[in-house]
C-alpha cells in the first residue's frame, strides 16, 4: 500500500492539495495580520465584529429569560433561568422551520412568524436573548443589522434592517404588552459564552468559541483598546470579538479548492470554510476525486460512478471513512473496482481531512496567541466547540488536538482545552440576555 499512498501524495502536492506544504507559522502570521487589520478598520478578509458583550458577568438566579435561536434549518424558542447553582434550565421548548427557508417571505411576515414562534414563552420576560447566527453588524445597544442572509434563508426584505428592533414592532403589533429588551449574539459568541458558564470556579486564562459544523466561524475575547476602529471604548475593560473567520481570504488554496469556489453559489466568499467545513467539504472530496480518476489514479470503472455520482456530503465521506468495506455509497463504488481503488480513495479523503485539520488548527492558533494568555499549563484557553463536523468526521478532532499541541502547545508554550456544552446556543444567548 505504500505505492498507493506515494500516489495519492503525488496527486495532491500536484494540485497545491498537499497538508505538508502548508506552514503553519507562516499562516498564523497572515491571519494574524488580517485580525489586526480587521480590528484597525482596515481592508480585511477578517470582519472582527465587535459584539458590544463583556464575558464572566454575574448570571443573576432564578430570572427567566426568552432565547430565541436562528441560524439553520431550524428556529427554536425557550425560556431559560439559571438555578442557585448555576446550573441553566430549559423549559417551553419549541422548535419550527426557519422562517422564509421554504419560501421568500417579506420583512412583515418573517418577524410576524418569529412572534408566533414565541407564543408560549412571550410572558416569561422582557428580556430576549436572540441567537441570530447571520452576518450582522452589531451595535453599542446590542441590536444587529443584518449584512445578508446566507444557509438558503429567502428574505431579502429583512437585509439592512434591525432585528432586534424589527422583532420588538412586530410584537407590538400582535398586541402583546411590556417593553421587551432584545440583546443580538451569534452561535458562535453564544457557544463561548456557554462554555465560560459550564467552566463554573475552573480558572481559565481566556475563552475561546469555535463553531465546525455547516460553516464555521471563531471568537474571542479581546481587550478594546486592541479595537482601535470603534470610537469612545473603555480601554480598561474587554469584549468578545466575533471574527468571522470563515471568510479569511488568503488561506493557501489548491487546483481543487478553485474549482470548488467557481461552483458555489458565492464564488469568492467564505473560501476558507469552503476548504473544510461540513456544508462544503462532500463536494470537495468528489471533486479531487474525480480529478484523481482523470490522472489515472483510479480505475476506469471507479471514476465512471465517481463522475455520476453528483451530490456527495460530508456525512457520506465519514460513512465511507468509519466503514470502507461497508454499504454506504462511497464504499459500494470502490466494491466495484479493486481493493487498490479502495486504498486509492481513503488515502485521498483521509489528505483532505489531515489538510482540514491543519488549517483549522493554524486557525485557533492564531487566535489563541492573540490574547497574549495561556503560557500556565494549569489555566489554559477555553476552547468551547459546537458542530457536528468537529465532533463527527472521523479523526478530525484528534487530528486537530495534535497539531494543536505540537504547535500552539510545544513550540509556543501556550495551552488549551476543549470544552462542549450541551445546548450551547440557547445557554449563551440566555446568559447575553440575562447580563446585557
């Protein structure tokens, strides 16, 4: 198999593919620069979006608040009160289709649905922490304005508006009483939020979010005079800083990762997460094998199912991956070739997946050295992480832990820590609610 694995390697290096022929020095210090720009209000590939929420408030106990969650297929409302303890509880749970997913919907109805939504949970407060997991820019007051929606979401009306504001009209005009306060967070800010919470008295040097799933994105506490672009700061206090980090613009991308990007919907946006996470990492996988079949890498018969094969996902590369000799549709496929296909083709995804976990760690590096903490092995960063890509996909998690301590832990003397919270998104947004 050594000859198998001497081709595979061949054909990524030939396509720029190749995990080894990445630096991780060298990206840190490019994503770096591109923090440090973005926090400037300089040209950024980085937004770096201030949230306008300090982390490590006093939870108050017994308060109720509503949390709303928007960010996927899905839109789910709650209310949420933290017990003597600390401990959240979760009751009134609902959980309904995104609205304006199955058909556009204007400003009107999209925030009218949202109310209908909140039927069973619109008494519980006059605070509403609102889990809106779309680019938006967020405001001193902690309303957001949504830059565009993404995730398939039709609802152009809602671009440019506030949500927070939007939310408490629509309320109003279905005649509910009180005055609501509405505070706009993303998963991301809300995951690192949970995860400062679940930490209890563990001390840790600073807190990290990390989001892997669909998309991804990264966040961060930093201190505001670091945020040089937003006027009239406290520079003795600090706040999370959503990076957007999906959207890095000068990650080292191969052959494969170009056609990819010409073949979404938004060529040229978002190309960092389009190298690794679970919404796009499927059709990356197909395409370099599909490539890998037209350099003879693969038998004749192979690449002809490959080429007929149109919509693989990520969750057919970990079957594939977990079970090669298995009835998923990847490994039914290699069935028809020889065991050499087989070996051809774990070796080229399991590249993909090393390269994947390399960027994502250079990544979280590049962060984690940013807030100048962590060189105390016994308080380390907080990395609190959600998604199933991080947490399913085989060997990626582990892949990533590794690169993470030979770089970030062994050659700059900075620690870490994996936290997962459970119900991260509603534990955050409902901690923002409750202290903002």
């Amino acid at each position: 198999m050594k000859e198998i694995r001497d081709k595979v390697r061949h054909f990524l290096k030939d396509n720029g593919m190749y995990h080894e022929d990445i630096v991780m020095e060298k990206f840190c210090d490019v994503f770096t620069e591109e923090m440090h720009s973005g926090l400037a209000g300089e040209d950024s590939s980085l937004a770096m979006i201030p949230t306008y929420i300090e982390a490590g408030r006093d939870i108050p106990a017994g308060e109720r608040v509503i949390v709303l969650d928007a960010g996927g297929t899905n839109f789910r409302a709650a209310a949420v009160h933290f017990d003597r303890l600390g401990k959240p509880v979760i009751d009134n749970f609902v959980q309904k289709l995104m609205p304006g997913l199955d058909k556009e919907a204007c400003k009107e109805e999209f925030f009218a649905t949202i109310v209908e939504y909140m039927a069973g949970v619109m008494d519980a407060s006059d605070s509403i922490g609102f889990c809106f997991s779309y680019p938006t820019e967020i405001l001193p007051n902690r309303d957001g304005r949504l830059i565009r929606f993404c995730k398939e979401v039709k609802a152009k009306e809602v671009e440019g508006e506030l949500i927070g504001q939007n939310l408490i009209t629509a309320i109003k005009a279905a005649g509910h009483k009180g005055d609501k306060h509405v505070t706009i967070l993303n998963d991301t800010v809300a995951t690192l939020l949970a995860g400062m919470s679940a930490s209890g008295k563990r001390d840790f040097a600073s807190y990290v979010g990390f989001i892997l799933g669909t998309g991804s994105n990264c966040c961060y506490v930093e201190s505001n005079r670091k945020i040089t672009k937003t006027p009239d700061l406290d520079p003795s206090k600090e706040q999370i800083i959503n990076v957007e980090s999906g959207s890095f613009g000068k990650a080292p991308r191969g052959a494969i990762d170009l056609q990819l990007d010409e073949s979404t919907l938004d060529p040229g946006k978002y190309t960092f997460e389009k190298m690794f996470s679970g919404g796009y990492l499927g059709s990356l996988c197909l395409k370099a094998l599909e490539q890998a079949s037209k350099q003879g890498l693969l038998s004749e018969i192979v690449g002809e199912q490959l080429l007929a094969y149109k919509d693989m996902q990520t969750k057919d590369v970990n079957s594939f991956m977990r079970y090669p000799q298995g009835n998923n549709p990847l490994a039914v496929i290699c069935a028809k070739g020889t065991e050499q296909d087989r070996a051809a083709v774990w070796y080229l995804l399991d590249g993909l997946i090393e390269r994947a976990a390399l960027v994502v760690a250079a990544m979280l590096s590049s962060v984690v050295l940013e807030t100048g903490k962590s060189m105390d092995q016994s308080e380390p960063v907080c990395i609190t992480a959600e998604g199933t890509t991080f947490y399913e996909l085989k060997s990626l998690k582990e892949k990533i832990e590794g690169y993470l301590r030979s770089f970030l832990q062994d050659k700059h003397g900075r620690f870490f820590e994996f936290v997962h919270v459970k119900d991260a998104t509603l534990i955050g947004a409902a901690i923002a609610g409750l202290t903002n």
